[in-house]
C-alpha cells in the first residue's frame, strides 16, 4: 500500500532562515509527488508538483522540492523563510494512471519567529 | 474562479446524532473527493466520484457514512449515526480530471461529544 511519511512534526525557525522538510514515499511504481500548503485559517493549497521531467521543482512563494527515485524522497526546500511562511505543510503522492487518489503525509507545522 | 464552496464551516453534535455536509465544486470539474483530515494527521480519502459515479470508496466506513453526488456537481456527505472518532474536519476538493491538482474548499470541522 502506498504510504507517505513526514519527517518533522513541528518546525520552528526564525526568518531567513533556510528551511527543508523531508518527506518519503513507499510506492513500487511511477508515482506524481505534490506539496500543499495550509495558511492558518485557509484551505489547502499547492505549493508545487512533480509530475516527470527535471527532477527539481520550483513552486510559488520561492518554493522548490527535488525529486530523488533512489531514495523515494521529494523533500521540500527554501532558501530564506519569511514570517508568512507560517503554515503547515503537506506531502501527497498518487500512482500514475491511477484514479488521482491523493495519499497525504501526516503534515508539518512550520513557525517562523520574525 | 470561484473556488470549492463547503457549508456549513462549523458543526456540533452529540453521538449518535446524524449529520450531512454540502459541497459546491469549481464549475467544469468532473471529479470530487471527500477527504477526512483528523487533528494532528492527514487528509485520508473517504470517497471519490467521477461525474456522478463513485470511483473509489475503499476507505469509506459504509455502516454509518453515506455520500452523493448527484447530477454530478454538487455532492452531500451524511453520517449517521455519528461517533465520537468521527470528529474531524472534512474537506471536499476537485480537479478537472483525474490527473490534474486538487483544488480544496475550506472544510467543515465536525465536533461529536
């Protein structure tokens, strides 16, 4: 079964800090990889999508994840955060070809101090 | 566009009360999912229609959980009777077809005491 799992429960920094949080898969076949953002008080959103092609992704807000096959990982990046990052972010995978059931990782709270 | 519209935002029952939700997809789109997201977790899917026929609903607890979609646009999720594990909050989402992005609505956060 697929499955996704979410390093980091909780994360806090301060801005301009650089920010990377893991996300890992288990799917044996070709799979599209998402990232969604939840602002407080907001509904879900994408933040960037890998569906093949250039293994690193670049999304909204200065967002990027890299897509590593060996390691089944797609692991969320951004070089400097800002206040407004304050979210709680989403990892989701679906089989390719298949009915586009999203599997979501548990979640991660991100807080950035200003 | 208009996004996803859900109602109501906010419910509060006791245990084996019944209970429904509504949901307004963007227009145009064919598929609609409801996804269950309890707190501290993810979104797990509960139910995915195609139009109006049922794609996936795997995941679904049939006993108590029932949903429509009917005329294939708007869609009701119905749970009766509720429990107290059911308190969550539910979301719907659609996409234009099956291999496009998910476009979520804001949730409706069900509290069973």
């Amino acid at each position: 079964a697929q499955s996704v799992s979410q390093h980091n429960h909780h994360v806090i920094l301060s801005e301009a800090a650089s920010l990377e949080l893991g996300c890992n898969y288990s799917y044996g076949g070709t799979v599209n990889l998402f990232w969604y953002v939840q602002y407080p008080g907001q509904h879900l959103q994408l933040l960037l999508k890998y569906f093949s092609g250039d293994p690193l992704v670049k999304g909204i807000k200065g967002f990027e994840a890299e897509f590593i096959k060996s390691k089944f990982s797609f692991n969320l990046r951004k070089p400097s955060v800002q206040w407004s990052d304050t979210a709680e972010y989403f990892c989701a995978v679906n089989a390719r070809g298949n009915t586009g059931k999203l599997i979501f990782g548990q979640g991660t709270t991100l807080q950035v101090k200003p | 566009e208009a996004g996803v519209a859900q109602s109501p935002r906010y419910k509060i029952i006791e245990k084996r009360q019944s209970v429904a939700f509504w949901c307004n997809p963007i227009s145009g789109h064919a598929t609609l999912y409801w996804y269950q997201q309890i707190l501290g977790q993810g979104p797990k899917l509960l139910i995915q229609f195609q139009n109006n026929g049922v794609v996936d609903d795997s995941q679904l607890p049939k006993d108590r959980f029932s949903a429509e979609r009917l005329k294939g646009v708007d869609s009701t999720l119905k749970i009766q009777p509720a429990k107290l594990e059911d308190s969550a909050v539910y979301l719907c989402a659609s996409s234009s077809d099956r291999s496009s992005p998910l476009h979520f609505g804001n949730g409706t956060r069900l509290t069973v005491t």
